[in-house]
RNA sequence: GGGCCCGUAGCUCAGUUGGAUAGAGCAGCAGCCUUCUAAGCUGCUGGUCGCAGGUUCGAAUCCUGCCGGGCUCGCCA
C-alpha cells in the first residue's frame, strides 16, 4: 500500500491551511505539534519552568460548537507543576497560539479550557485534501512497528460456525482491517483446534456416516456423538476413498485416518462460511503441529522445558475449587505454571492425568510461536464464555516472551438472534441449530457484518433478521449504503443536467469550496476532518465498532442535508443554474463518499452504487 | 466462595480512552408532508449515569466497598 506523497507541492500560492494539512491530515495531530512548540517557547522564554512533559496534554474536538473547533486542557493538565493557575498560563498560551495564522479565535473557557476557533479555509484545505486523497483520507502512514497478530474464529474443527463464531469472525477481521488501514502491519491468523479429543469424538462419528454411507442401518446417533447432518459428506467421501477395507476394523487401524478426513472436512465447511462473510485469514495454524506428530518436533515440549529452566514449572497440589461441588475432587500431585509470578490467581496445569498436555499447555507453545516467528503485539478474539482463561494467557505470554510481548483478548458477548422481536431458539441438542450460514444466505453478508460490529464487543448482541433487510431508517446498514448511493446517484444527475462535465477528483479538487458555508455542510466538513483522528483512536484502542458508529453519524447528517434541499433549493447538490456551485457541492459529495466508502470497507461491507 | 464482563432516557445503545450544560435512534407528544434529488421531514418531552465513599482543577469514565444481571472456576476446547 503505497500513499501518496504531496509533500513536494508548492504550497506558497495556497492558503496556510491546506499547506500544512496536505502533509498531515490529521488535525489534532497537527495542533498538538503546534501547541507543544508553543509551550516550548514559553519555557524558552522563562514563563514556565523548563522539562515539563505535555503528555497529558490533549487536543480535541469541542463538544459544543459554541466553544469553537478545538479544545486544549495543557493550562489545567499544566499549571500545577508550572507553579500557576490555570487561567493565568492559558492566557500566556492565548497569546502565542493567536499568532497561528489558522486561528481565528483563541479564548479562554471554563477551568482553564483554551478553545480554538480555526479560520474556515483550515477545513476547506482538508476538505481539497481528502477530496484528492480519496479512499486513502485517513490512512495512516505505514508504520516501522513489528507486526501485530490478531487470531480469531479459531472455531473447534467440529461442526459448522454458528452465529457466536461470526461476531468473533467479522470483529477480528474488521479489527485487523482497521489496525492496517491505520498503518499497521497486521498476520490475521486462524488457530485451528485439531489435537484435543474432541476431533478424535468427531471421528467416531465420522466413521458411524462412513458406514452408513456403505448402507449399513446405523440408527440414531449415540449420545456423545456429533449428531449433525453435515457429516454425512465426510462418510460419503471415506467410502469412496477405502471402499469396505475400514470397515469392522478397530479404531486403533482407522483414526489417524478418518479424523485427518473429518477435520479437512470441517475446516474446508468453516472455510466456506468464512468466504461467505467475507471473512480472510493470512495463516491458518494447526494445533497438532506444535506436538510430536508425522515428523514434527514437540514444540510443546520445548515450551515447558524453556519453562522449567527458569523455574517457572513445579509439581505440586492444587486447591479443590471453593463452592464448587467437588465429589470428584481428585488431590492429586500435578505439573504446575507459576501462572501466579505473572497475576493470574492460581498456577495452571500443563498436564492431564493421562500424561497428555492440556490445551493450555499446547496454547501456550502456540503464543510462544507468535513470539517466534516475530510478532511482539498479539490480540487474541475469544467468546466470552473464555472469559476465564484470559489472565492465564496474558501470563503466559509475559513468560514466554520475557516480558517483552503483550496480549490483549478482546472478548465478544453472546448474540441473539431475534426475527421481529422474537427469540430465535437455538438448541444444539439435535444437531439442528440455526448456523451462521443460513443466516448470511437469509439476510445477505453485509447486514451480517454491520450489524455484528455496530456493537460493542463485550455488550451483549441482539440480531434481529426481520430488521436487518428492512429498508428504512430503522436499519443501519440500509442506511449506511443508501447514503453512499445517493451519493453516486448525484453525480449521475450532474452528469445528466451537465452532459460532459468533468467530475473527475482533480477537477473537483479545484473547486470553490469557500462556496460551501451552509451550517449543514461545515458540520459534515468537520466530521470528515475527524475521520483520521478516529481511525487513529479506533485502532489504538482497538475497537472497530466506533467506524460503524462513525459512518452512521455521517450518514445521518448526509440525509439530513439532503432532505434539508427540499425546502430550500439552493442547498440542492446539482443546480442546473449555476454550475460552478454544483461542481463545489460535488466536490463535497465526493468526499463524503470517499469516507463513507472508507468507512464501509474497514467494516467489510459493500458501497453500493445504487440500491434499487 | 473466587475471578472476569456488564449496569447510562420507557426500550435498544453510544459516550472521542479523565473534560465544559451526559448524546443518538426507536417509542411518546406537536406540527409539516397532495414530491420541485429515491424508501418522509422538523421540533419538543424524557436522566439521582445501579448505590455509597475516595483520588483531583474536573469522574459516566480511574480506585475501594456494596446491590443487581451474565460468563466462568484441575484432567473441555
């Protein structure tokens, strides 16, 4: 991805605004420099002490138009260690910054509050820079930073995906899409479950369609065993790859085999839902392979004996579980993780009784690959019922990583699935659940997606599938894509009352934006000013919901305007009269466009051209 | 019993990572809308931010303790 460079443009014939936010888009970027110099050259001057750190020092948007553009706390973050008041330092910071030729207006508010008013050709300059920068207004620049690993889905090889694992699927994979569009490199990874005995149960229930697939009468499924019809294809395959030779055998002689089967046979369905949604991975990795199967080395192994080295492993007893009913306590003697030098609240186990290794122990060698293979920041995407393993993980991978890695778990709450209203009852018992896949074929991927993100992760999900395709303002994807649109169908209608023009982004970009002065449409110029400065916080924190938020808000306020030309025509976007305020408008439109489509992709969902 | 998450308008939820008078959409109320850009528009009402303390210039946001709901608690993954 490579962004363009304006750096080089002669800048002396255009107003000071976009000169400067032609280099940096990001407003509150550029302020914060300009506010930290300020200070620098009060310290300079002896007005404040010299050293003080501005980190706490914030720039942001004012919540009340009436307060200006900007609103900087450095007076009150500042004034105690600078040995004043507040108001006393803002005044001094008053002075310098209203030397800015971009302010307008720079007063003092509240506590200590400094707001700037910007002068408009500030935003016009952002405006011609977005409307030239396109889908790439708000693209971070690309950043040295290693690599961050996001792993997600990472659903048990055992049946299909319901609709839990596709809120897991569409917030890691918007997440990993947010974190690169912010300028991150990003390895969306798949973690597949294939070692515990939940594949070798699948197996056996395999091998019971293989035999029906042979003709035999196999009768209900046993107890125990995966019941659901989607195995009937793994059976059927077995049957025409070893015909009658695993029949009768012992499950020692088949196993191997027909649980290799099975999981392929899974994974290649899962990968099917995942395309579905849209939904891409860069590494699909295998449990199984970090242990001492078909010729690997015992990556696990490894792990622990790294462990026991620096005497992070010891045998000893657990406490039986308080409150818990514990009949089958077993105090037993066990290979331990001092889990506890790291914050977790007890040591964990790395082995089963059997010997075997837990699937903590296994998840810990695969973290350790991670680190490995050279990813310092990791992000995990769980449901939240694994709520409860998240500090053993974070300790481990302080441990295995000598401190030097991090982990964040981003947890995703459940999702009810609702049509008009009513509960969608998803019962697993008989195999016959509602899958993630019936609904995307039901609603359309894109209600999938917006409506899996237009949440928060760790709040609960209500889905409903009558609402979902509904087309009115009710339904925030119909009313996101619809925005967009519009959009394009404004510039059809220009096209249409202009035959010929010349609507390309260059000559958009020469506009007369200073024509733009509606309050309506500065509103939305500030919004797309803000768009980078959102993306940057989104990323950071690493919550994808506040895009789709954010594309909504736009496009309410677009509707708004729009519907704001039906009683006053001069505020239409195509003029068949005047046609330079139409290419302005246009211009406009554009943008919004552009950052609705941005937003739209991060997201994963479709800009449509039209919705008819 | 321990741990984690949640608690914001009647409902569903945001809240820019500690900022100013806490927002939006539904619902409710009041108007407009016999189309001049494509699935209406505008305005109003509505709050002890679960409760009580604490931290500081400043708390829905951070800390502590309660209350209520969800998830979870060795040999499942």
């Amino acid at each position: 991805m490579t962004r363009p460079r304006r750096c080089d443009r002669p800048g002396a014939l255009l107003p000071s605004g976009f000169r400067m936010f032609a280099v940096a888009m990001n407003l509150f970027e550029t302020f914060s420099a300009r506010i930290s110099r300020a200070l620098t050259q009060l310290a300079d001057r002896g007005d404040i002490p010299a050293g003080l750190s501005f980190a706490r020092v914030v720039v942001e948007p004012t919540r009340d138009p009436a307060h200006g553009d900007l609103a900087i706390n450095a007076a009150m973050v500042l004034a105690k260690e600078a040995g004043t008041n507040p108001r006393a330092l803002a005044a001094l910071l008053v002075e310098e910054l209203a030397r800015d030729p971009d302010v307008a207006k720079a007063e003092i508010a509240g506590p200590g509050f400094i707001n700037l008013t910007l002068q408009p050709a500030v935003f016009t300059g952002i405006l011609k820079s977005a409307i030239e920068a396109g889908l790439d207004h708000g693209r971070g620049a690309l950043r040295p930073d290693p690599k961050i690993n996001v792993e997600y889905v990472s659903a048990n090889p055992t049946g299909p995906m319901h609709v839990g694992h596709g809120r897991g699927a569409v917030f890691g994979d918007a997440l990993s899409s947010l974190l690169a569009f912010a300028g991150h490199a990003v390895s969306r990874e798949y973690y597949i479950n294939d070692a515990g005995a939940q594949v070798d149960v699948l197996a056996r229930s395999a091998f019971l369609r293989y035999r029906e697939a042979l003709g035999e009468e196999i009768g209900a499924i046993p107890e125990g065993l995966y019941p659901g019809d989607y195995l009937k294809s793994v059976g059927e395959s077995l049957a025409k790859t070893y015909g009658e030779s695993l029949r009768g055998k012992p499950e020692s002689e088949w196993l191997v085999a027909v649980r290799a089967a099975a999981i392929d046979g899974m994974m290649a369905m899962i990968r099917d839902d995942l395309a579905a949604l849209g939904v891409v991975h860069d590494v699909f990795f295998s449990e199984r392979s970090l242990q001492a199967v078909d010729g690997n080395i015992d990556a696990v192994r490894e792990t622990i004996e790294d462990l026991r080295s620096r005497d992070l492993i010891y045998e000893g007893r657990l406490p039986p579980p308080k409150g818990q009913k514990d009949e089958d306590w077993e105090d037993r003697e066990q290979t331990l993780f001092r889990a506890t030098l790291f914050g977790d609240d007890v040591d964990r186990p790395l082995l089963k009784s059997d010997g075997s290794y837990t699937y903590f122990a296994n998840d810990i060698a695969y973290h350790r690959s991670k680190f490995v293979r050279g990813f310092a920041e990791m992000i995990d995407v769980w449901g939240a019922d694994h709520g409860g393993y998240v500090k053993r993980m974070a300790a481990a991978v302080k441990a295995v990583t000598h401190g030097e890695g991090s982990l964040d778990v981003k947890l995703c709450q459940l999702v009810r699935l609702l049509r008009n209203g009513e509960q969608v009852r998803m019962s697993k018992r008989s195999g016959d659940f509602v899958t993630l896949r019936e609904v995307i074929d039901e609603v359309g991927r894109d209600a999938v997606r917006f409506m899996m993100i237009f949440r928060k992760n760790d709040a609960t999900l209500d889905f409903d599938l009558a609402k979902v395709v509904e087309q009115s303002k009710d339904n925030p994807v119909f009313y996101v894509q619809y925005a967009h649109a519009r959009c394009a169908s404004i510039f059809r209608q220009a096209r249409e009352a202009f035959p010929g023009i010349d609507l390309s982004p260059t000559v958009l970009a020469q506009a007369d934006l200073s024509r733009l002065t509606d309050e309506a449409e500065i509103g939305i110029i500030k919004m797309i000013a803000a768009y980078p400065r959102m993306i940057d916080a989104a990323a950071s924190a690493h919550e994808p919901h506040r895009v789709a938020f954010f594309v909504h808000e736009l496009a309410s306020a677009f509707h708004s305007l729009w519907n704001k030309g039906k009683d006053s025509p001069q505020l239409r976007f195509v003029n068949q009269t005047d046609r330079e305020s139409t290419v302005a408008r246009l211009a406009f439109v554009h943008a919004v466009r552009s950052v609705l489509a941005s937003g739209l992709a991060v997201v994963g969902v479709a800009a449509p051209e039209e919705m008819r």
